[in-house]
C-alpha cells in the first residue's frame, strides 16, 4: 500500500503521543508511527490516521446473492469492493490473504476515488455497490464518502461484515447505506474469543441496531465443521435472532470451505445445512436459505399464501417469477418480502459465430463459480459472449474500460461449464471462486482453461 495516510474519524487523545481508535470495539493506542490490530489504523503525531483509503482489490462485477442477500433485487449486479486489513483475525477466515497484512501481496492492490467507482457503476449500468470481502469496517471514511456520493447518482449500497464496529460509526453507515448483510460467526462468547480474537456482544448490539432501523438486513452464520455445526450451536442463534430481530428477517446458513488455520476439516456437508434450516423453521423462521449450496429447488422463495414459486434460485442465481414490479404475487396479490424484485437486467443473446479466442471453463463439486479476469486490457469497451455448456443458454457480456473482472457461476445442475469468446486483443484468465465470499488473488489450477 501507499505510504500516504488521511485523517481518521471516531478516535480521542489518549496522552500527547498517542490517540485511542474508537471505531471498533478494541479501541486500540497505537504508539507513534505504529499501528492498531486491523493494520491499517495507526498513530501519526498523536492523531489516528487511516492508511487504507482508496486502497482496494479489483473492482468485481459479482451478483447481489454473493453477499448472502435475498430479498433486495434478485439476481441484481453489483460492483463488489474490498480492501485490506480487519479488526478480527479469524482462525477460518476465507479471504486471509487480504484481511490479515502480514500475508498481503501489494500487487494485488488499486487505488480508486469515490468519484471513479461511482462513474464505474454508471457506465457499466451496475446499480448497487457491495463493501464485501476482508470487512469495510476498516475501511470506515472511504465507504461513508463513496457511499454518500453513490446514493446522489441513485446507486444502492450494500454493507457486507462481520460488523465488529462500535455505535457512532454506524449510525452514520444507516444514513448512507441501503443494504446490511451481516454474519455472526456464533453465540457462543467463548468461540468469539478463542477463534476470531474479538468479543461477541459488541456484534449482538450492532446487529439489533440496525434492525431497529428502517434499514434493510439480512443475517447469516458461516457453518464450520467441529466449531459450530452442533444443534446446540445452532439453536442458539435462531434463537437469539428470533427474540431480538424476529422470525422475518432472512438467515442464511452458509458452507464453509477449508481455509487459513482451519484446513483440517472437509466442506459444510450439505445435510448439515438442511437439518439447521430445519430446526429454524421448527422455531417459527420464515425466511432460512443455505449458502455456497448448489440444488435445484433448495432456496426458492415461495408466496405465504398460494405457495407459488416467487423467486427460483440456484446456486448464485435468481429467476424473479409470479411477482410484479410492486412486489405482489401475481397469483393470489399478496404481497412479498421481496424488495425492487424487478431490478436486475438481463443480458442479450449474441449469434454471432466466429471468434478470435475462447476460454473453457468447466464445473466440478468443488469449484462452481470463478472470477474472468481481463489480463491484458484496451482502452475501449470490449464484448464477451458466454455459452453454456450442458443447457441452452448464451449472453452477451460488455466491460465498460475500468472494470476488468466479473463472475461466472454455475446455473443449473444441467450445466457442465462454459465458453467464453471474444475478437479482441484483450487476454482472459480464470480464478477459481471457492466459496461466495471468496476474492481469489491467484489461479489455483482446479479448472480446465482453453485459449484458441
């Protein structure tokens, strides 16, 4: 990262050469010319400056379901934005190489200003912008600024964490913010401690924060083998959520993939999921989806009434059905918890025959999603067209200059991979997408990659 540092907000003096950081619970005193725990905090000339602004991955055109959202604008594209640090340090944790600074590769990193992510958004007619990956909580002044200016050019922002946070910065995220979608790792305090280095009722008090606003919010829980995948375990959150958030909001269980410290362990089995969605709807849940699941009529949501498929969904996508633009059921009228239902836009089919290159791309159990990444870039807008394999599916995919990658997941279990083609200069390299939160920074060779 830059060296260059920008005044922070949420700190007070602690003595004359040293300030205590008040945006997350640690409340961390840095010395001088030192930083706090997240790494991208720290103490010049007895004032707490922020050394991450503007710093970010890759700007990633991702899905709105990659960030454990159902009910806000199904299958919506949206501009996905992480940065570098954390204020925790999970054992776990699925984007370590990024969220933990000793592993960080600078090469992996862009600098962008509020103005340039907005304009990104604009050209590539994305409409809502996702703060997803390490956690934006650290990224606090560049996501409020980014956001503010986002919500005057009529883009949706969307707050992807772990919410370790304290009380005045977020009730400056609610003004700014449209979407919440926050995970608890468990309710258990001890498990907070030992396996994420942070506390576990500051989590609680954000959450019931936000849904005393008008905000809105989705919850989920990262279900890990040997760590919080018991019934006990599980039936502490539902019940947690059930008394102080209540039976509507949408709770997603989500598969763990082996990462970081924690790679002893194979993947959430998925029957693992099923039986705690089972003991959520046994306790009242209306809304319980399960997360990095790839099944056909496994997280459909359904009318209350008339029991009519809504939204069909698999894996990350979304086919918006029986709904009008007011979000009521079109067979029966009632009314939906589906907000802006109609707000993704679909992409043309291309016929166009002859291309100059492809890359082939081919499903397996464990990898069915990936990032396309445009390697070797022009100064102009360039035209993919991708192709199904297995089903009869085609689209026509266009990059506005400046946004360089984007996701491909898996859409039925009919589909055995895909084709991408393109005529221009531009070169394409695929980055295997382990888990939906996942921002992969290198090729991890469990795809079969073609160029013509």
């Amino acid at each position: 990262m830059k060296p260059n540092s920008r005044a922070a907000q949420h700190w007070i003096p602690f003595n004359q050469q040293r300030a205590e950081c008040r945006l997350c619970p640690r409340h961390c005193r840095p010395k001088q010319n030192r930083k706090g725990f997240c790494g991208v905090r720290g103490t010049e000339n007895g004032e707490i400056r922020t050394f991450n602004y503007g710093q970010s991955l890759a700007a990633t055109e991702e899905i709105i379901e990659t960030e454990a959202v159902n009910h806000f604008s199904p299958s919506a594209r949206i501009l996905s934005m992480g940065n570098v640090g954390c204020m925790m340090a999970c054992s776990f944790c699925q984007n370590w190489e990024t969220s933990q600074i000793k592993h960080l590769d600078t090469k992996s990193i862009r600098h962008y200003t509020p103005e340039q992510l907005v304009s990104l958004c604009l050209e590539n007619n994305i409409p809502i912008i996702s703060w997803t990956y390490n956690d934006p909580v650290v990224w606090h002044e560049f996501v409020i600024e980014t956001s503010q200016l986002a919500q005057k050019n009529g883009i949706k922002t969307l707050y992807k964490s772990a919410f370790y946070i304290e009380k005045s910065p977020v009730e400056e995220l609610i003004d700014c913010i449209d979407i919440f979608s926050l995970s608890l790792k468990s309710l258990n305090a001890e498990f907070y401690q030992k396996q994420t280095k942070a506390k576990l009722q500051p989590v609680l008090d954000r959450i019931q924060q936000v849904a005393a606003s008008s905000r809105h919010l989705e919850l989920s829980q990262l279900v890990i083998p040997e760590l919080n995948d018991q019934n006990q375990d599980i039936e502490q959150t539902i019940d947690w959520i059930i008394q102080h958030v209540g039976i509507n909001v949408p709770l997603h269980f989500v598969a763990f993939h082996p990462a970081y410290q924690y790679t002893h362990v194979e993947r959430t089995p998925l029957n693992t999921l099923k039986r705690a969605r089972a003991l959520a709807h046994a306790k009242g849940m209306k809304y319980v989806y399960l997360g990095n699941a790839y099944e056909s009529d496994l997280n459909d949501t359904l009318c209350s009434n008339c029991h009519i498929p809504l939204v069909k969904r698999y894996g990350l996508h979304a086919d918006v059905q029986n709904l009008d633009s007011q979000s009521h059921c079109t067979q029966c009228g009632t009314l939906s918890p589906i907000i802006n239902p109609l707000l993704a836009i679909q992409y043309p089919e291309n016929h166009q025959q002859t291309f100059s290159q492809q890359l082939e791309i081919h499903w397996d159990n464990e990898v069915q999603s990936t990032h396309i990444l445009q390697t070797k870039h022009q100064e102009k807008t360039d035209t993919l067209q991708i192709h199904s394999l297995g089903i009869t599916h085609n689209q026509t995919k266009t990059l506005a200059q400046g946004l360089d990658r984007f996701i491909i997941s898996r859409r039925s279990e009919s589909e055995t991979g895909v084709i991408i083609r393109w005529n221009s200069e531009c070169n394409y390299q695929s980055l295997v997408v382990l888990d939906r939160a996942h921002y992969p920074v290198e090729p991890l060779g469990k795809i079969i990659v073609k160029t013509e």
